[in-house]
C-alpha cells in the first residue's frame, strides 16, 4: 500500500507463566529488543491470573512490580518523565518510573468512567484522552504527573 511503511520483526520476548494473559506492553527504550531491554505490562484475566502492572526484561522475568491493587488492567501510556498511566477497571492510575503508585487521576464515580477501554497519553498538551466502549470519548487535562 502507498504511504504505509513495513513492519521490521525485532523479537520475541515471552511472558513468565505467572505473567499470563498480557493485554499491552511498552517498552521502555526505543532501541532495538536485547538482553537489557525493559518492558511494562499489564496482564491478567479472571481469577485465576495475577491482575498487575510489572517490568518485564527481555527473557520474559518479572523484575519488578506495580505497588498497589489492580482489577482489570488493560492499557498503559508513558510520559515524558517516565510515569505510567494504567487504564484498570474504572480509573486510571498514575505510577512513577519505580511503578510506585502515586495517585488516581481518573477515578469513574467523580469523572463518570463508562466501561473505559482505550487510553492515550499526549506528552506536549499534557491531555489524556480515555476511550469508552458506549462511544464517548473523554478528555482530561492533566498539570503535574
């Protein structure tokens, strides 16, 4: 197709068993996949996966995992700092670059979050836009990470 690039295969990096069901992963670098890559991922569905947020390395090993309690995480979004934002259930929850919970800045009973099912992050605006499954989509300014 005119105007589409090719894809260019970098690697594999399998999930640990206990890391089951990935619904999105970012990886931290822009570089190409090798041993030192690092990569957030959320995962897990039903009750009988682990529902979090880790740092995965490029063999697929935890190294690292989200503070605090997750339901249904299912997207993330990166900031220019470094800070994470999980779409998990109905809210978004900011972690710092240690995946340290830092605070919800989406919560659904003040912000009126609907089966939320996207999420993306613009750096330059500093605005958060959270797709819902009903069609709306919702915008919010965000000051400070």
């Amino acid at each position: 197709m005119r105007g589409i690039a090719s894809g260019i295969w970098r690697g594999v990096v399998s999930a640990a068993a206990r890391a089951g069901y990935p619904w999105h992963a970012l990886q931290l670098s822009v570089a190409a996949v090798t041993p030192g890559s690092r990569f957030v991922v959320c995962h897990g569905s039903g009750m009988k996966c682990l529902q979090r947020v880790c740092l995965l390395d490029a063999g697929g090993h935890a190294v690292h995992t989200a503070t605090g309690a997750f339901h249904a995480p299912t997207q993330l979004a990166l900031t220019g700092a470094g800070f994470v934002l999980v779409l998990d259930a109905a809210r978004v929850a900011l972690l710092d670059p240690d995946l340290a919970h830092v605070r919800d800045v989406v919560v659904s009973a003040e912000h009126g979050l609907l089966e939320p099912r996207q999420l993306h992050w613009d750096d330059a605006s500093r605005r958060l836009y959270v797709a819902e499954r009903a069609g709306r989509l919702l915008v919010f300014q965000l000051t400070a990470p």
